[in-house]
C-alpha cells in the first residue's frame, strides 16, 4: 500500500466525523476501505471527497439510500467531480420541494390536531363525519397523506 493511504482515524479527523460513521458508510457500500498487512483500514485520498458529499446531501435531507443510489449511478464508482455533483444536486431538487411544501403544510397544521383540528379522536363534524376514515385506516390519515 502507498504512502497516500489515510487511517481510519486520519479520514474521520479531517471530514469532521466519527471513526464509527465511516464504518457505518461502508457498511452501508458509500465508501470502501483497503486493509493493510495489520488488516487496518486504509483509505484512497478521494473518500474525503465522497464523505464531504455524504455530509452535504445529508444536510439537505437526501436519505443516505438516495446518496446511494446517485453515487452507484457513477461509472466504476468513482468519487463525484464537480459535474457529477451539480447532476446530483438537480435530481434531488424536485424531491426537496415537494418535502419542504409537505413540512409547510405540516407546520400550517400543528396547532389544529392530529389531522383536522376538531381534537376528537372518535368523530370530526368537518372532515370525518361518523369516523368514517377510522373504519378504514389508522394513524394520522389526513397528516400522512397531506399532498401526496
């Protein structure tokens, strides 16, 4: 192995994350690691990069199943490069405003209850005369499927 390999340790100091969290990422197949002759993780210097993107898409409410499947999509799996990013930053757009309108309208309906705002669990005069909805579901119906 050469020189340009990074421990373990040395990768989760320098993209600001726990040892675990790498460990958790390939586990879950976003990053890979080599083993040494000690069977120590070492990584390529390019899984900074492709944990920096983990990091961000994350922070914008990409699901790391999504990460996934965007990095997956790159021949050989390669570490992104700027193109590849801005690619993936347009894929997840549409997604991320239909989960911003969704938490909107959720925030718009907090204070009500859980679906209507008439706070009965058993019959609402306005949306759900007679538990109507209850025979048929259970949960937060009108929550869950509020613009969906």
């Amino acid at each position: 192995m050469g020189d340009r390999e990074l421990s373990v340790g040395r990768v989760a100091e320098r993209c600001g994350v726990k040892v675990s969290t790498l460990h958790f990422y390939e586990q879950k197949g976003l990053i890979k690691s080599l083993r040494n002759q000690g069977n120590q993780r070492r990584y390529k210097p390019d899984v900074l990069r492709r944990v920096s993107i983990i990091k961000a898409a994350q922070k914008m409410g990409i699901t790391l199943d999504e990460i996934k499947e965007a990095l997956s999509a790159l021949p050989n799996n390669r570490t992104p490069n700027k193109n590849d990013w801005e690619r993936m930053a347009m894929s997840w757009q549409a997604a991320l405003t239909l989960r911003i309108d969704k938490l909107t309208r959720l925030k718009d309906s907090m204070t009500g209850c859980i679906g209507c705002g008439c706070l009965s669990m058993d019959v609402c005069p306005i949306y759900n005369p007679g538990d109507r909805v209850g025979q048929q579901h259970t949960g937060p119906v009108f929550l869950d499927n509020s613009g969906e």
